[in-house]
C-alpha cells in the first residue's frame, strides 16, 4: 500500500516508535529483569511468540486455561490435532497433492514444449491439459519467428539498408498484435456474463494464439473478474494459460503462508519452516520449480520433529536437492562412465565403446553433460547442513565425500523423475572421511553414501550445531552456552530425536527467563503473518502477501544461498524495512491489501473515542506489553483527523481503529516476539 504525503505525517510518528527497535532492547531486558518470573499469562504470551507464528485472539486465555505445559507437549504430537480446516482451505490447490510426474504433465516446463516443437513429443489428449500445452507452443513459436526475423533483418542490414522495409514490418506486426487484442477485449467483455462453467468452456474453444492473450490477462482485478466463481482447476488452468511452471510456483508460495496463518499444529509449521531454511533450495533454479512441491511435502514434513539422521537421508536422495546443488551430475574420476566418456573423445569415430569393450550400456545424457567430480554438495553436507562451517573437515573430507555421493543422481529430472543411484557414475575405492575408512562397497556403492550420512548425523559437532541452531531460533539470537551444551547431549543420547531435543529446550530455565521475553525480533515472514494473525483478517488469496514478503526481501523459497535466511535481529533491522513494515501494518488494517479482508472495527467493537481504543488493542494485540513510550507517541496521535474522524456535523463518530491497530502492530513491542 502507497500513502500519500499527508499520511505519511502520523507515519512518522509510528517508524520513530520503531526505531527503538535498533537501540531500546537493552532497556527492555532490564524492564524484563525487574520483573521476576513470568506468571502464567506471561508464559502463555511467551509460548505463542515462540512455538507459534503469533497468538490469535483469544489463544493467550485458551492456552492459560487449558494449561502451558499441556499445550507444548499437544504441539509436539500434532498428529493429534485436528487441522481439517486447513485442509479445506488448502483443497484448491491441486498441486500440493500432485506427484512430480504428475505436475510436469500438467504445468509442462519449457523443455517439454521444445520436445513437442521438435517433434519428439505428442499433444496430450486431455482437452484441458491440451489447451495449456498449445498456449505454451504457440509462444514458444512466436518466439522463434521473432528470432529468426531478427536474424534475417540483421544479415540484411549487414548488406545494404532496408530500414524502411523492416519499419513496414514492424507496423504490420504491431497493426496485426492490436488487432488481436482489440478482438480479445471484446471476447473478455462476453466472457464476463457468463456462468464459471460456459466462461472456461468457450475459453478452451478459441484459438491457441487467443488463449495464450486471455493468460496474459489473467492479473489484478481484470483477472480476479475473470476466475470469479471458478473452482481451483479452472483456475489453474486459466493461469496455466500464461505461464503453467508459475501455477505451481504461486501455490506452494500462498500454501506456505496460509499454512503459517490458519494451522492449528504451528509447532509443526514452524519446524517446517526452519528445517527448510536450514536445508535450503532455491526455487527458481530449473527444475527445482516443480521439484519443491514434493520435497516440502515428501521430504521435510515427515520428519521435522523425528530423528535428524532419517531427515539428512531424505534430503541426501530428495531430487530437489541433488538438481539445486548439482550432486546429480558428479561423476568419480574413475568412474566406468568417466573412462568412457574418456575413450568416446579418443575414438575418433565417436563408437565410444569405453573400457568394457561393446557390449556396455550407452553413456546416460546426464553425465554425458556432467564436468566430472561436483564437490557442491559435499561442502554444503559438511558446512551448513551438519558439522557447521568450523567442524573440523579439511578439503580433502570435502572430496572425498564428494566421491562418496558419486552416482546419487535424478531419473529425467526435468519430467519428474526419481532419486536413482547410477553406480557407473560412482567412484571407485575406498575414501577416507573425517578420519574414518569408508570401505568400497562394489555390490552397492549406494551405501556407501548412508554410511558418510550416519557418520556425519552422530557427529558431536553435528548435534552442537543443529542444537545451538534451534536455540536461536526459540530462545536468543545469542543462546546460552550452558542450554546448548544440554540440547547437544540430549541429541547425542536419544540418537538426533528432534522432539527430545525441542522438549529438553522448552523445560529449560534459559527458556523461561524473563531476559528472553519479546527480545528476538521478528522476521518478515514471522510479521506478516503473525499481523494476520492477531488482526484475524482473512485471507482469500495470498499472492498479495507473497508480494509484499518479496519487497520485504523475504521471498518464500526465494533465498537463492543454500545458507538460507537469517534468523537473527541485524539483517532485518534498519530504518527503510521498518518503514516497509509499518507501511503493511497501516495497509493490513485499513483493508488494502488485496485478497485480505478484515473488519477492524471488531478489534475494538465498544470503544467510543481514541483512548479506548487504544486501551482495547494494546490488550487484544499485545496482551498489554506496551512500553509507556509507545504508548505516549501512539496516543498523541489520536487528535489527527486521521484517527479521530470527527466532523462538525458528527462530533461522536467513532474513532479509526484500524489506523490505530496498525500503528500498533508497527510498534516496537509487536516486531518482537
């Protein structure tokens, strides 16, 4: 949401309350240290600032009531939650419950098409899917018209000068291009008139260059009009029209936060989150735009409060992760297929026949592509995802586990395809990693691989920096030495069990410590959601959130580093993100944020001037942690007309609680958690 100057004026007011943020913690720890021992309403405040995304209205009272201990200990089981209306919300998403075969079937990737172009691949039958498949020919055709008549305009320029020939061109091009849009805008004005049904129905009739225009439209409110009253796969197919890979891209994008906003199980979601962001993949790398849909839900969910050596396992053969850290292309020097690819190039007839003579298998088109030995994944295994940057592996432990996972490789990776070990890939000999003698394993070189993963998940160093890793997330961006040293060994004696871990942390007195108490502020992705959350707006669509994490550089799945996001307080603390989220705050509560509804009158329904309204969201939003600074700024601001909305002729009419919710959800106390 833009605002305009005059907006801007009580804005200000609210950002330099935020700016406390960058040098008031200290002053708060000291308020929180005069305090004692939290009471229960405290630890219920604490509990959901830490183990949830936010509290909702009403959760600090539903969770006193029901008990802080029994609560924590029903997150950690949350197969014994219900959670059947997040499902519901969920169901419009088909993708989500694709396969990855399935989804490149029906969201084709560009290569898919160029196969079809080049005649190597056929149509679908599916009218639907067949749709889709010849909206994406028809671009991929213009594409290459436009190619090659920038090569023939060029190679013509180059021998005499016909500029004005290539102006008529052009002005026939565009004459045509404005025609067929004109022609468009009226089949859209028909369109609108129809039932959901008949307006998909005689979309799919028209012509594919028509089809692939209407896509093109499906954006903003035009869109919105367009999809209204359709159900989730007319939808998807509507936008699939334009850009199929996206479709997949924007539901796993808006399924992350309406997972994070309406999940009753959020210990589960935001061990979800934290175990994708330790085990990061991008997702605009290739094929992983389809390959994370499964590796969320296949690969991480199971596993996030289980044993961390099942997760590193599953991650290790995730598709995913092999294509986003390039493991799926590594080929040992040694390997059968690198001595063949060896004797190909000598063979100057190009027979290739290798050292096995003729009868061997022809060369897989991966690692005909592969360079040799990719040592990617191998450091990141070591660096980010188990013994942490100071771990005490040399780069000689870097290749040789790199030779290790040779032949851990993806079957078609761009339809679909499956973890596949290719042992003709894999190196030969035994290899030594941190010390230890990884014997060759010639009847399955696969397990060599497992055996590198169990050695490296009881590491000691492993269970300290996956240890101090969750304490930073749930306890301090600094945690106690003493508390890890305890998680550390809990790790090690319950074999890497992560529920263990998490239980030894939440019964810990460095938990409990009032120190700790709203100190750790929050991400973007932690504010957005949790704005949503205690405001109780409603999401319908979710891109717009999408949208404003991106500018918040936050993106869902978006950090393109596999170290993954930040979770501590310096890399989102400064005065142009806190101006962006104060910006939101003010946009959420005032109903402009698209696809997000709330009534912030509800927020304070009884309240008949600025001051009670005030009282009544400082209560509601943040259960009446509010420091007498904030206070004092928000509540000099409830003269502004803005706030106050009063008229002469309408001297009682209520105040603007929505501008002074947002004020409040910008405010110091709410950006920590």
């Amino acid at each position: 949401m833009a605002l305009s100057f005059r907006d801007r004026r009580w804005l200000w007011a609210g950002v330099l309350v935020v700016a406390a943020l960058v040098g008031d913690s200290a002053l708060a720890r000291k308020k929180d240290r005069a305090v004692g021992s939290m009471d229960e309403q405290k630890r219920a405040v604490h509990v959901l600032n830490r183990l949830t995304f936010g509290a909702r209205s009403g959760d600090v009272e539903r969770v006193s009531q029901m008990g802080v201990d029994r609560w924590i200990e029903l997150q950690l089981h949350p197969d014994k939650i219900d959670d059947s209306a997040l499902q519901a919300r969920l169901s419009a998403f088909r993708t989500l419950r694709m396969n990855t075969r399935e989804i490149v079937e029906n969201f084709p990737n560009n290569q898919i098409i160029k196969q079809i172009a080049d005649g190597k691949a056929q149509l679908p039958r599916d009218p639907t899917q067949r749709a889709i498949y010849e909206a994406q020919l028809q671009r991929y055709e213009n594409k290459q018209d436009r190619k090659a008549q920038a090569g023939e305009n060029n190679a013509q320029n180059a021998k005499n000068d016909v500029a004005s020939d290539i102006l008529t061109q052009n002005d026939e091009e565009h004459s045509r291009q404005r025609e067929e849009n004109q022609a468009v805008n009226i089949k859209l004005v028909e369109l609108l008139d129809l039932p959901p049904d008949q307006r998909i129905k005689q979309i799919l009739e028209l012509s594919p260059e028509q089809r692939r225009v209407i896509g093109n439209r499906v954006k903003g409110p035009k869109g919105d009009a367009l999809m209204g009253g359709m159900n989730g796969q007319q939808k998807e197919t509507l936008q699939a029209l334009n850009n199929p890979e996206q479709v997949v891209v924007d539901e796993l994008m808006q399924a992350k936060l309406l997972r994070a906003v309406y999940s009753e199980r959020q210990l589960d979601e935001v061990m979800t989150d934290f175990w994708m962001n330790h085990f990061n993949i991008f997702i605009n790398k290739g094929a992983d735009r389809f390959l994370l849909t499964s590796y969320e839900r296949d690969v991480i969910r199971p596993h996030v409060l289980g044993k961390f050596e099942d997760l590193l396992v599953a991650t290790a053969q995730s598709p995913a992760m092999m294509f986003y850290l390039d493991n799926w292309l590594s080929v040992g020097p040694n390997s059968d297929i690198a001595q063949g690819i060896a004797a190909h190039a000598r063979d100057k007839h190009g027979r290739g026949h290798g050292p096995r003579g003729p009868g061997q298998r022809p060369i897989p088109k991966k690692a005909r592509q592969a360079s040799g030995l990719n040592e990617n994944y191998g450091r990141e295994l070591m660096e980010l995802h188990t013994l942490s940057v100071n771990g005490g592996y040399s780069q000689k432990d870097v290749t040789e586990v790199a030779k290790v996972f040779t032949g851990w490789t993806i079957e078609q990776p761009n339809k679909g395809g499956g973890f596949h070990f290719e042992p003709r890939m894999h190196e030969p000999g035994d290899k030594m990693v941190l010390g230890k003698r990884i014997k060759e394993n010639k009847e399955n070189g696969e397990k060599e691989g497992l055996e590198v993963l169990r050695l490296l998940a009881r590491n000691p160093k492993t269970a300290h920096f996956i240890s101090q890793k969750l304490a930073m997330r749930f306890v301090s961006d600094d945690p106690p030495a003493a508390l890890v040293d305890r998680m550390t060994q809990t790790f090690l004696k319950k074999n890497g069990d992560i529920r263990e871990v998490l239980r030894t942390m939440l019964t810990s007195p460095e938990f409990w410590s009032p120190d700790v108490y709203r100190a750790k502020v929050k991400t973007p992705f932690e504010f957005v959601v949790s704005a949503v959350r205690a405001s109780g707006a409603q999401v319908d669509d979710a891109r717009a959130l999408v949208g404003t994490l991106n500018n918040m550089g936050m993106l869902p799945y978006g950090m393109m580093p596999p170290t993954g996001y930040s979770m501590k307080a310096d890399a989102w603390v400064n005065s142009s993100a806190l101006l962006g989220r104060m910006n939101f705050a003010l946009g959420l509560t005032g109903g402009k944020v698209r696809g997000v509804s709330m009534d912030a009158k509800q927020l304070a329904p009884d309240a008949t001037d600025g001051q009670q309204a005030l009282a009544r969201l400082e209560g509601s939003l943040l259960a009446g942690d509010i420091s007498k600074q904030t206070h004092d700024t928000i509540s000099k601001q409830l003269e502004d007309p803005k706030i106050t909305q009063r008229r002469l002729d309408d001297p009682l009419r209520a105040p603007n609680v929505g501008a002074i919710a947002g004020l409040i959800l910008g405010s110091p106390e709410f950006q920590k958690r």
